[in-house]
C-alpha cells in the first residue's frame, strides 16, 4: 500500500520540524555551560585529604583487561573472570550532595573535592576470596553486598556509583562490584543485552560461592536497569541447579529493572516458593525503559509497571514482593532512570533495608545521544542515520556525545568499538552530513 504524497510530506516536513526544534533547545543548553569529565581516572592518587572517606571493594567482572591503567577494564569480553581490589575515596561531607558522584574536573583527581582512585590492583581469584573472608569479618552482621549495574556503563562508572552507594546508603556489608561487559554506549544496547547473558554463569558461580561460605551470613543484592536481567537469571539457574536458593540470600532490591513482564513471571516461578524478599523500585516517567519498550515489541518493562494496576497489584503481592513508586521523586538524570541511587532518601532506604534484614547509571549520555535516541522510533535504520546526523553539530561541543559518536558511527557501519576507525576525510566538497562528522571528531 502506499502512502500518499501528500501524508508523507506532512510527517516529514514535522519531524525536520521537531528536529530543529530539539537542536536549539540543545544549543540553549550547551551555550549556558555543560561539562564532561576526564576519562581514565583510576589512576591510584595520594589520599591528601584528612576529611575524605574510603570505601574498599571487591571487583568481579567479564570485562577483557585494558592496556590503559586508567581505564582498568574495557567494554569487551574475557575469556574468564577476572578481579580486582579497588578503593575509593569521597571527599568530605558539604563538598558534594548525598546521591552524587563527584567526578574529578581535570586529572589527577582531587581527594579534597572529588571522587579519587587510592588503589586499583587486579587480584587472582584466591586473593579475591582472601579479601572477601576479611572484609566480611569485619562485617558486623558478616554480611556481603552484590552491586550489579546496568546498560550504557564504562568501567569507571560502575566503580564510581557504587562507591558512592556503598558510602551515602551507610551500608557496612562486604562491597563486591560484579561488572559486565558494556560499551558504554547507547546504541551498544543489543551488545550489552547479549553481554549479560554471557555473564550469566560468572554471576552464578559467586552465587554459588557466596552461598556456600560459612563466614558469610547474609547475602544482598541490588541490580539496576538491564543488570536485574543477569541478577535474575543468575538467581533463577542457581535456584534450579540447587532445588531453591539458599536462606542467606535475604534481600534483593530491582531498580528500575528493564525487564519483560512476562518474563519476570516465569522466572520468579522458576525460583521457587522459599525466594528472597523482594523490593521493586518503579518510575512510570522512566524515559530508557519507555524506549526499551519500544525496542522489545511493546511489552511493558518491570521497571515502569504502575503497581496499583491489575493485574500487576495482585501478582506483586501474591509473591510477597515490596513496591517502592518513585514516579513523583524529583532525582536523578533527565532519563529519570537513576533515581534509587541520587536521590538522598531512597538510597538510605537502601542502607537501612540491608541493614535490617545501589551515568551504575545510565545517565552519562550527552545531549546529542538523546537526539540519535529520539529519533531511532521513526525506523530503526534511517532514524539512527538521521540521529547521526543530527547529533554531529553537538557532538562538537558536548563532551558525553562525542565520546560516543565514533561508536554510534561504527554501530552504523558495520565495525565494533574494539576495532580501529580510520578518521573521516574531511573537505571542503564533502557532504554536508560527512563536515560535521568532521567537526565532531576534531
């Protein structure tokens, strides 16, 4: 069937129209000041600050090693887990609000004023188990808490926004980071999804582990965003492995989980009657989950169900499973995805429901991803093109796109970001779209 001329016109000419509109809002924005922040910051500094707090972790990750000391890990695969000792510093209190990280604005870090590395040393695995025992010893519950973050995440990030829910939720629990390969970038969401299954038994085995430590008496876990997806399958294979899951596992707390509905049935089901408590923090208004909607057939995602609805009220509370409505909150990044770790109550809500039985984010997008991201509903070939595009004048100037412009471009083309770009030929006769890519890589 075809489309008159007349409609095609019409829509064209008003999403051109949108589109204009959205790169001036976009250059209001930049014109009145917006930072980025040095990449590669975990390279160790000196503590120079009295005021400052440390918070020590245990890292488990899939991620491959990077040659960059300050990156650490990057967003592609290992062969075999890996882990690491990593110890944070949070400058002293009024220097930072509750439910932000501090990130440094030029390198080396600043202790007095920002989020520092102290100490950043891969470890093998029976060093990590070394740490895990004393670390829970200390521990006055000897409890231990699983962090498992979410799409769109570099390293560093995962590493900073625990850090800092570890710090701000007053949680004295054994901080164990269990970081996945993603690369860090909006349109890696297929690779990252698939990243989370290739970490499914690695998050299983330190289930396993955990589970079978005798030091170790209380186990909780909070997974944000697409990391509920590997919580819960890691949850779901130990729970069949073993016939249930262990007691000791007592609280697990899913933040804004992009998760399919139908799915989150069948594997609670899976898991068996004797589950741990469960606490779903929801955001009707959460714009990632409303675009991993669109991306997944138009399933409703877990994260942004209303609990008061049917059938979802009955089913939550036929399984015992705690709803925390974060839809009026005023926190968090613009996606309104990440309001359970900046928003000073709810992540002390967190400390306290751990204590008595967390852009982690995705949130580090620039201006101009949000444009490729709007316009990816229009077709999902042509309009990541027509974002490109869009995007290309902003990527200049904006610090966030254009750290992921060259991988939304190898997206398009075909390469992985693990492969070498050959910078574009830049001209004087080129293309229009083919000089502002031009601009955004200069």
């Amino acid at each position: 069937m075809s489309i008159p001329h007349g409609v095609y016109k019409y829509r064209s000419t008003s999403f051109f129209q949108r589109c204009r509109r959205v790169i001036l809002c976009a250059t209001l924005v930049l014109s009145s000041g917006c930072g980025g922040h040095p990449k590669d910051v975990l390279v160790p500094v000196a503590d120079s600050s009295p005021g400052s707090s440390r918070v020590n972790m245990l890292i488990a990750t899939t991620r491959a090693l990077s040659t960059n000391r300050g990156e650490m890990f990057t967003g592609e695969r290992a062969l075999a887990p890996a882990f690491a000792d990593i110890t944070v510093s949070i400058p002293p209190a009024g220097v930072r609000k509750v439910g932000d990280v501090a990130w440094p604005k030029r390198l080396p870090s600043n202790p007095a004023t920002d989020f520092a590395t102290l100490k950043a040393d891969e470890i093998s695995i029976e060093q990590a188990k070394t740490w895990l025992n004393a670390a829970v010893r200390k521990s006055p519950d000897h409890s231990a808490f699983v962090f498992i973050h979410g799409f769109n995440n570099r390293f560093e990030d995962s590493v900073y926004r625990f850090a800092q829910i570890v710090h701000d939720s007053g949680v004295h629990s054994a901080p164990i980071l269990v970081t996945w390969p993603s690369r860090g970038s909006l349109l890696a969401y297929g690779y990252d999804r698939e990243s989370t299954n290739y970490t499914r038994n690695a998050l299983e085995k330190l289930f396993q582990y955990l589970a079978n430590d005798k030091e170790i008496k209380e186990v909780s876990i909070l997974a944000h965003s697409m990391g509920n997806w590997l919580a819960l399958e890691g949850l779901r294979q130990m729970a069949i492995r073993n016939g249930g899951l262990p007691p000791k596992f007592k609280n697990v707390m899913l933040a804004a989980p992009d998760v399919d509905v139908d799915v989150f049935r069948s594997e609670i089901a899976d898991m068996g009657k004797q589950h741990p408590r469960f606490t779903l923090f929801v955001s009707r208004d959460d714009r990632a989950l409303a675009f991993s909607r669109r991306i997944w057939g138009d399933i409703p995602r877990l994260g942004s169900i209303d609990p008061e609805q049917a059938p979802y009220k009955e089913e939550l509370e036929a399984n015992k499973i705690a709803v925390i409505d974060l839809t009026k909150v005023k926190a968090g990044d613009s996606l309104h995805h990440s309001k359970f770790a900046e928003s000073p109550e709810i992540v002390q809500l967190i400390g306290t429901r751990i204590s008595e039985g967390q852009t982690l984010t995705d949130s580090r997008m620039g201006v101009g991803d949000q444009l490729i991201a709007g316009t990816t509903g229009v077709a999902a070939a042509a309009g990541s093109a027509a974002g490109l595009i869009l995007a290309a004048p902003v990527a200049a100037v904006d610090p966030d796109t254009r750290a992921h412009y060259a991988d939304h471009l190898a997206s398009m083309t075909g390469q992985t970001s693990g492969q070498q770009r050959a910078a574009p030929k830049c001209s004087s006769s080129g293309a229009a779209s083919q000089g502002r890519a031009c601009a955004a890589t200069q």
